[in-house]
C-alpha cells in the first residue's frame, strides 16, 4: 500500500469552510464525550488533543486546520498507551514517521437545512433522562458490551442530543447523536437495530429539521453507510483519515 504522504489539499472556498466547521462540530462532541468520561482536552487553533487516552472509538486528536504540525499534534497526545489514535480532517498528514498508520478513510458530508424526503415510521424523541440514555445506548451497541460508552453526564452538555426512534411497542429501533455548534448541527452514531441505516436518516432528518431548522447538517462516513447518507440528499465535501498508533 502506498503510504500518504503529507500533501497540500486545494479545496473550494464554500467547501474548505464546510470542512473546518464539520471537524470544528466533531471536535466538540469528541470533547463533550471526553469530559463525560472526566477526561480533560483542549482547543488549540490547529487541532483539538486530549492528553490522556480518549474512551474506545474517539480519537486522541482532531485537526482543525490542514496546515498542522504533525510532530506538535503528536506530541500532545499519549502515545505510550494502546490505541492513541488522530483524525486529520483533511487528509493531509504523514504520521507514519510518529509510529502511525491509517486505519481507515472516509468522506465528511454536507446537507442543506431541511426536511427529509421521506417520513419515518417509527415515533422519534429526544433520549434526555437515564434511563431512556441506556435504553438508546444498549440499541446503538447491539450486544457489544460497549453501552457504557455514552454516559448520564452526557445529558448535562447543552449541545448534544440522542435521538431516538421508538417502534410501536416502545423499543428503541434506531437513533442518532445530534450535537449542535455554532455553524452546523453534526450527526453522527447513526444505527438501526435491522442494520440497515436508511430505515434510521428519515427520522434522523426529521429530528434535527424540529431542533435546528435553520442549520446545515454535517457528519463524515464511509463505504456503505456513506453511499446510504448520499441516498438522504447528503453530498460528500472532502476527505478525512483515521491513523492509528501501533500495530
């Protein structure tokens, strides 16, 4: 495989910016799943880092700007522990040199504000208590024994909201995380308990239309669930890569 290679990333000015506020959005959930945790972070005008191992599937960093120093980023992050991990938002970076390699490479993407397409059929809410948190985290996990992951203190932070869609007997079916910043509402953790995530993007939609009508929707995926929010009027506006320590 050929290795990446720190590049310069030439971008249309509407998209660059949609970009920097899609990993701007991502950066602030990663941060607020982070602090439920009682994990510290920080905001530097390159990059989001947090010092200590992140929880399980988020990052140790986000870069926020594509001209980043790799050797800063990596340096303020825990390398010694298993697992440390960075997203370059703009698939831009050359890690490999810090002990890196890319786990995988997907597309953020962009979607004008409005309603979806088409109506669900299941019966959507905000998950804003504990109990109906564990209810929404135990379908996004599915059995994995990861539901732990999304935390009470979570309904403490003001930008982030659990959608849940609820069938006719009351079970959440499907769901996805909401987290509003101050440009974009970014979607992200979408699932389906069927597995398939175009039953879950009409709900999904329509929740974040009722919360945010006036806010473009951002997010980043890849392969199939990629080719699935595109199906939901999404577009993809650049690349990103996740590397990862070790191995």
């Amino acid at each position: 495989m050929t290795t990446p290679k720190q590049t310069t990333v030439k971008w249309t000015t509407v998209k660059h910016l949609l970009v920097r506020a899609a990993a701007r959005n991502n950066a602030e959930w990663c941060a607020a799943v982070s602090r439920s945790h009682g994990l510290t972070s920080e905001f530097g005008q390159h990059a989001w880092t947090a010092p200590a191992r992140t929880p399980l599937y988020y990052p140790d960093a986000v870069t926020l700007l594509p001209d980043t120093d790799p050797a800063a980023l990596t340096g303020r992050i825990d390398t010694a522990a298993t697992g440390a991990s960075v997203k370059d938002s703009f698939a831009c970076l050359d890690l490999t040199g810090a002990g890196f390699h890319v786990l995988f490479e997907a597309q953020w993407i962009h979607r004008p504000a409005g309603a979806p397409a088409i109506a669900s059929d299941l019966v959507w809410d905000v998950a804003d208590a504990p109990d109906t948190l564990r209810a929404w985290a135990l379908a996004w996990d599915r059995g994995e024994g990861n539901a732990g992951l999304f935390r009470p203190e979570l309904l403490a932070d003001p930008g982030t909201f659990m959608l849940a869609g609820r069938s006719a007997d009351g079970r959440v079916v499907a769901g996805a995380v909401a987290s509003r910043s101050d440009e974009v509402v970014g979607v992200s953790n979408v699932f389906a308990v069927d597995g398939d995530p175009d039953s879950a993007w009409p709900g999904v939609l329509g929740g974040v239309h009722h919360l945010f009508p006036t806010l473009p929707v951002v997010g980043y995926e890849h392969g199939d669930d990629l080719a699935s929010a595109v199906r939901h009027g999404f577009e993809p506006i650049g690349p990103l890569r996740i590397w990862l320590h070790g191995g």
